[in-house]
C-alpha cells in the first residue's frame, strides 16, 4: 500500500496529545500510570483499530467503511454475555444476528478484499477497546484516560512509522490535523450532549453518522451506494436503535446494568 498509513497514525497520535496537553488541570499527577497494565493493553488495542480504519476508508467507500464499522456495538453485546455473564433481550439478539446479516449483505463475500478486513479489524478494536472501559480505575477523569492512552501509544507508533520508512509528506500532517480536530471536536460535542440529554437519545442520533457518510461520500467522492449496501445499512442500523429507544424506556438504572450500557460505551471509546 503506498499511503503512509503508519506516519498518518503517528502524526495523529502526536498531535491529539498536544491538542490534550492545555487540560493538564484534570489530569491527576499524583496518580498518573494508575491502572497502567489494563491502559495500556487498551492503548495497543486502539492503536491496531486505528491502523485498521485508515486502512479500511483508504481501500473502500467511506460509506461501506462507516457501516461495517457499526459492527463494533454488535460486538460488544457479544463480549459483554461472553465475558461480563449479561443476558441478551430479544431485541438484542435480533440486533446482533440482523448485525452480522447486514454486514454480509453489504461486503458480500465476492467484495472481501483487505479493505472489508481492515474495517472488520477496527469494529473488533472499538468493542474491546469498549469492554476494557470498565477495567479502568473510575475516579480518572475522561482527559487523564486519553492523555495517558495516547502516551503510551506513541513509541509503538513511532517504531512503526520509522519500519514503514515513508517519504515525508506534507499532505499528511495537514489531514492528520484535520482528523484529529474533527475526533476531539466529535468527542467534546458528544460529552456536552450527554450532560444535557437522556444518554439513549444521544446514542441514538449518533447513528445518523452513516447518513453524513452517504451524504460525503456521494458528494465529494461520487461514491454512490448501492442497494446491497442500503439493505445491509438497515439491517445494521435499525436494531441498534431500538435498543437505544428500548432503554430510554427503561430508564437509567436498566441501561446501567445491560447490555445498552456498553453501546455507550463504544460510542465513548472512539477517542
């Protein structure tokens, strides 16, 4: 592959550290490296999940990309009956088989290439990265998590870069800036929703994400989507939705205790 793709994933590494840096007042000095071994398996994990999504919006339409990415909470209603002893609802586990159902539809297995591996790759880092959140200490504050994650990602991404041996460019520096703005921008904006919302109604909006995708993708790439692709959207989508609407129902203590909770989380986890 000629991107540099390891020097793009360094640089945005590097450069949402700085961005982070100005909030050094919510970072607990005393208590930096606390939970180091759980910080830093996640940090490697997330750091492969990276590599994977820019693998994956560089080899596919950034529409099939963001869609295979929705795999990630299908996942993390797997791992959280597999490892956390959680029982699916019906609605879940309908969720989960239209998931994967949705998935197939939309790569179909004449369409695997690297490119459906890769997103494959980084929904499985997004709902491990998700299911460790509850591993970190609670009394870290959400700065001082991604402070300390993107630290200890540096060196590992800074060998990789130096192995990939890329030509330096400029270009690059520019859309990891840009990248990591729009991250940062995200997370913030999803935080403040949070404090002023019903946490499902949140969840559940930032499924509309796969729009915003169509919409770029059709608009500035001519990327059109195809009917496999809507059907398999909607068979991702829709399910994970009416978990969020479900659980609005409910209320907070339910979410707190099921599965809806870890699809916050994943949503929380994207840094």
């Amino acid at each position: 592959m000629s991107r540099p793709v390891f020097q793009f994933t360094f640089l945005r590494c590097l450069l949402t550290l700085m961005l982070l840096l100005p909030l050094y007042r919510y970072i607990d000095s005393r208590r930096l490296f606390q939970g180091l071994g759980v910080h830093l398996l996640r940090a490697h994990v997330h750091l492969a999940g990276m590599v994977c999504m820019v693998i994956a919006i560089g080899s596919l339409p950034l529409a099939t990309a963001n869609a295979i990415f929705y795999a990630a909470p299908i996942l993390v209603m797997l791992f959280a009956v597999i490892f956390f002893g959680e029982r699916l609802t019906g609605l879940s586990l309908l969720a989960v088989v239209s998931g994967f159902a949705g998935i197939i539809a939309i790569l179909r297995p004449v369409a695997i290439g690297w490119g459906a591996i890769a997103a494959l790759g980084a929904a499985l880092a997004l709902a491990i990265a998700a299911v460790m959140v509850r591993q970190l200490p609670r009394k870290q504050s959400t700065v001082h998590k991604l402070v300390l994650s993107y630290l200890l990602i540096l060196p590992a991404s800074f060998v990789l870069m130096v192995i990939e041996n890329a030509p330096w460019d400029p270009a690059i520096l520019v859309n990891s800036f840009g990248s990591t703005v729009f991250i940062l921008g995200y997370n913030i904006t999803v935080l403040l929703a949070y404090k002023q919302v019903d946490a499902n109604q949140v969840t559940s909006a930032e499924y509309t994400g796969l729009i915003w995708a169509v919409a770029i993708g059709w608009i500035w790439f001519n990327e059109v989507p195809d009917l496999w692709f809507l059907v398999g959207s909607v068979m991702i989508v829709v399910p994970l939705v009416l978990i969020g609407l479900q659980h609005r129902k409910l209320g907070a203590a339910t979410i707190r205790n099921g599965s809806g909770g870890l699809i916050q989380a994943t949503a929380r986890s994207t840094h």
